[in-house]
C-alpha cells in the first residue's frame, strides 16, 4: 500500500522541478530569517538569486553539527520563537545537547512521512502499534506516536524500557507491530522467550526498527527470533526525526522522502558531490521545514543513493543501509574497522550472540583491539579444548572480515549489558591517551 501515491511514485522531472521551487524558497527563508546563515552565504558569495533550482544546490555553503552547538539554543531559527509549538533535542558526547523547533506545519509534514512509512510496512487503521522508543526530547517516541495516529492506527505509547510490562502489554492488547531500536528489539526478543508465553500468545508481525545502524544479517536474526518482518526507519533529530527514509516491500534499499529532505552524496574529507551510486557522506537540505531549516547539512552518516524506478513503484530515492557514521568508524592498526562488520560475522556463526563489546587501547605505541563475544548457552561449555576451538574460529572468522586480528574473550550468556535504546558497542581508551 502507498500513503501519498502522487509524491511517492511522482515522475522524476516532475519531483525535480518541485524540488527546485521549494529550494529557492528556502533560501529565501533562511537568508532573510537566519543571520547566521545570511552571513555564512554573503562569505561564499551566494545570493538567494544565484539559486534557480536544485542544480544551484552545490552553490551553497555545507552546515555542520558544531554550527547547530555553536549557535545553541535558537540561533538557526528561521521562524520566531512564537510560531514554535515543539523542541526535540539530541545529546551529543559532550557539552550541550543539539536542540531543533518545530513549528504546526513542520509536525504536520512528520506525520505526513511517518504515515508513508508506517503504511509502506503494510500497516493501517486496523492494527495496533506499540512504540517503545523513548518519548521526550529524543524524537523516536513522538515522532512514531504521530505516525501511528496519522494512519489512524492504534498506539501504544509505552516508551523504552519496563522490559516485563512491555511484554505483557505486547500480548494482551495484541500489537501487531513494534516500533522501537533493533537492539532493543533483540532483548525483547530473548526476554520473551525467557517469560514462557508461547508465540501463539503474540500477533506481532512488523517491526519498525530504526535509530541506530543494523546490518541484513541482524534483520534475518530478529525476524526469526520474533517470527515478524522487520523494517527500516530512517531519520536524525536535526532534519526530522522518524520518516526521513523507509523501506517498502522489496526492501531493496531505503526510500527517502525527497519532496522535504534533498539528499547528497559527499566525499566525507573533501566535501566534494560524488557520482550516483557512490559511497559517501549523507547530506540534507530540508525543502520545507520553517522552525529550523537546514542548508547542505553533514549528517555523518555514510552510504550510497540509487535512482532506478524500485519495483513497489516509488520513484523516490533508494539509500542503502547505513554502514555506519564517519565518526564511529575505527581506524586500528591503520585499517578501517566499522563495528557492523562484527555484528555481521556474530549473526552468521551458529554459536554466538550477536551481542558483542569493543574496546580499543593503545600499549606500548600500538594499537589493541579486543572484542568481547557473547556465547550462546547451549554452546558454553567447562571444556577448555572446546572452548579454545570456538575462540579460534571466530577470531578467524572476524579477522577474515575487518584484516586485522581481534583479540576475542568469550564471554558467559548474558553477560554483555543489553540496551533499551541505541546500542553501545565501542570503548575508544586511545582518546583519553592523545
Ligand atoms: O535516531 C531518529 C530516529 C528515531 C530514527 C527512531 C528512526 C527511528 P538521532 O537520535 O538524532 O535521531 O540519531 C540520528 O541515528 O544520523 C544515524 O546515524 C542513526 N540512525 C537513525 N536511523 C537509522 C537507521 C534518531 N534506520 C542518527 N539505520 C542518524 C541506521 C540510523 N542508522
């Protein structure tokens, strides 16, 4: 099923030339609304009437996270403070949270997203959804809630955790779909199974997994461990929360809802546009947003776009899944090593979680890489010689993957904390050492 079938399966000129009125207009908003970006264009030389349309696009100067902390909380405002009805925020590592406004009509636009979404995974008015992302300043909770709503779809606004409660309303008011972090997902999964209620007690049968990056091999491990579909949801606080991209049936790649948020390909050191199908930085121009447009923004997040008409019929972009951000690529040893790589290599292998921990140090000037791997309790065993023979086989396996060698510690059933929202996977020590 198609929500909004005239955008969503527009002909490609067509969407082009809506692109190119709405990216003038913003222009025009931001530079008579936005000082800092007024000032920002006026130093690359960039006036609103040097943009005639999307081409223009590489005209106009990049915005960055740091600018967003830089003029935190309401610098890059293009809309007065009383036109606002919503702040979402997002933490960042360190010092100030990221804060974005939004004015009725932006809320409107996210429920219009969200709605293609939701209705692209095959639900509707008739099925139950039970959103477990968090709700507050972080944007999954409300911003799947609205969705939901707009679908006129029943919600079950539980937020994350209560991992007991979660399941038991999951079963007695039969949900037919989860909306919450793929990791979160797979906890829910084991604690299910942990609880004793046969599977027939549940109706769940989509998931609406997003926020964090999971990799095909944890879709297949969800699905068979919930029995569902599971989906992608796509978004970032800055731009939209959820509803910024999703897939539809053919899971052939992330659709991204182009009529409001213009995607880009970047070289992630030069800035430089690259080629379609390349892999590279994502970047984001909101064509219609009016609390906090953003112009050309670096989202960090690294993938390719593909153009050719998908087979469910939707014209608009295909994004592949995200392999990580710039930012949580490791370099050890001098090698890149992306922590999805791992959890690829656990899904495959009969004898382990796909529930793992990295830790990265620097001794004696060199690099260390230790990977934590949780052992599936069948698999635990007293026997040593057996134990060494797994060790030695997913170190394997891993070193195959990444080209380094991990140093693998086995670890009990459980042991790995597991997590209610965004997974953490990754302990750098080498930045407290610089
Ligand atoms: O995570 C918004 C969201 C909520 C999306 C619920 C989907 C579902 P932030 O907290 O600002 O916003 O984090 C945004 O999370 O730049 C990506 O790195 C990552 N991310 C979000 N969705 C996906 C996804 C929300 N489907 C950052 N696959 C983004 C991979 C994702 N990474």
């Amino acid at each position: 099923m198609i929500w909004n079938e005239t955008v969503e399966c527009m002909d490609r000129q067509r969407l082009r030339d809506l692109q190119s009125v709405r990216l003038k207009r913003v222009v025009e908003r931001v530079y008579h609304n936005c000082e800092p970006y007024r000032k920002r264009m006026q130093e690359a030389g960039v006036s609103p009437s040097d943009i005639n349309g999307i081409e223009d696009i590489h005209k106009l100067p990049f915005t960055s996270k740091q600018d967003l902390r830089d003029y935190y909380p309401y610098g890059l405002l293009s809309s007065p403070l009383s036109e606002i009805v919503r702040i979402h925020a997002s933490s960042g590592t360190t010092g100030k949270p990221i804060v974005v406004g939004l004015t009725r009509n932006d809320l409107s636009v996210w429920s219009e997203v969200g709605a293609r979404c939701l209705t692209a995974f095959g639900l509707g008015k008739n099925d139950t959804v039970q959103v477990a992302y968090g709700y507050g300043l972080f944007t999954g909770g409300l911003g799947a809630h609205a969705a939901v709503e707009n679908i006129g779809g029943t919600v079950i606004p539980i937020s994350s955790g209560n991992t007991q409660k979660q399941i038991m309303m999951m079963r007695d008011l039969g949900a037919k779909a989860l909306a919450c972090t793929p990791s979160y997902a797979m906890y829910l999964a084991e604690a299910m199974e942990a609880s004793g209620y046969p599977r027939e007690d549940f109706q769940l049968r989509v998931g609406v997994f997003g926020a964090e990056p999971w990799t095909e091999e944890m879709r297949r491990t969800i699905e068979a461990k919930l029995n569902i579909k599971a989906y992608d949801i796509y978004g970032l606080t800055e731009i939209m929360g959820p509803g910024v991209g999703y897939e539809c049936e053919c899971q052939h790649g992330t659709h991204l809802n182009e009529d409001h948020f213009f995607p880009e390909i970047v070289d992630p050191d030069t800035g430089e546009p690259l080629p379609e199908g390349s892999h590279g930085e994502l970047v984001f121009t909101t064509l219609t947003k009016e609390g906090m447009p953003l112009i050309r923004f670096r989202t960090h997040d690294l993938t390719a776009l593909h153009y050719e008409k998908c087979a469910c019929g939707r014209t608009l972009v295909r994004m592949d899944k995200i392999m990580g951000r710039c930012d949580d690529m490791l370099i050890v040893r001098g090698v890149n090593v992306f922590p999805s790589q791992i959890e690829s290599v656990l899904c495959e292998a009969e004898e382990f979680e796909p529930h793992f921990f990295i830790t990265v140090d620097r001794v004696n000037n060199t690099d260390t890489f230790e990977v934590k791997v949780e052992v599936k309790p069948e698999y635990y065993k007293d026997d040593m010689k057996g134990m060494l023979e797994l060790k030695k086989s997913i170190t394997h396996k891993i070193q195959n993957v990444i080209g380094i060698m991990p140093d693998v510690k086995l670890v009990e059933p459980r042991s790995i904390e597991r997590s209610e929202g965004k997974v953490k996977r990754v302990l750098d020590k080498r930045v407290f050492k610089n």
